[in-house]
C-alpha cells in the first residue's frame, strides 16, 4: 500500500515514508477532543512499539510493516494489539490519535 498523493496535502512533519507526500492532520490534532483526558502519563513504550506505532499511524498497514521491519503481519497485529494494551485505548483511531499527540509522528 503506497500512500495516494492525490489524497494528503503536504507538511514537514509529517510525511508518507514512501512518498512525498504526507498525513493530513487537522482533526487528530485538536487538543479539545473528547478522548484527550483519557490518557493521563504517558506509559513507557519500547523502541519496537514506537517504530511500529509510528509506523502504523502514517497509515502503513500490517503487511507494509511486516515488510519493513522483517516480520509477519500477524507480528505487527500482535504488537499493535500490545500496545492498546499498555496504553488502555480501545479503538485503532484512538491508538492514532494518541501517537500524534504525543510526537510518534515527529520521530
């Protein structure tokens, strides 16, 4: 899954690793969304769940990881499943969302 240049606008810090082109960002970056009390401090996440996670939220899928870091999609499944875990988030977006606001995306 290549990232689509005709559906993103581009920003610095935020670009597609395949691309020139980046993730818009206005409606996950607004500090008065309701899921913004929800995470309090922010647990510590190893290097792998960081890169995954960054991953994962520049809209790369499973497979797309998998390739990058060597593994099986399942791998990344399971370590995407970890990390809601640890972080207590229940959703996929809200797993987003949450690497945004704490600057996955600026690694």
């Amino acid at each position: 899954m290549m990232c689509d240049p005709e559906k993103f606008t581009k920003t610095p810090s935020m670009m597609c690793p395949y691309s020139e082109t980046a993730l818009p960002v206005p409606l996950l970056a607004s500090p008065h969304s309701p899921i913004a009390p929800k995470y309090g401090s922010i647990p510590a996440l190893s290097r792998r769940e960081r890169e995954i996670l960054t991953l994962f939220a520049q809209g790369l899928s499973y497979a797309k990881i998998a390739d990058v870091r060597g593994n099986q999609p399942v791998t990344v499944r399971n370590a995407i499943y970890g990390i809601q875990n640890k972080l207590k988030i229940e959703t996929k977006q809200e797993l987003v969302v949450w690497a945004v606001r704490n600057g996955l995306l600026g690694e």
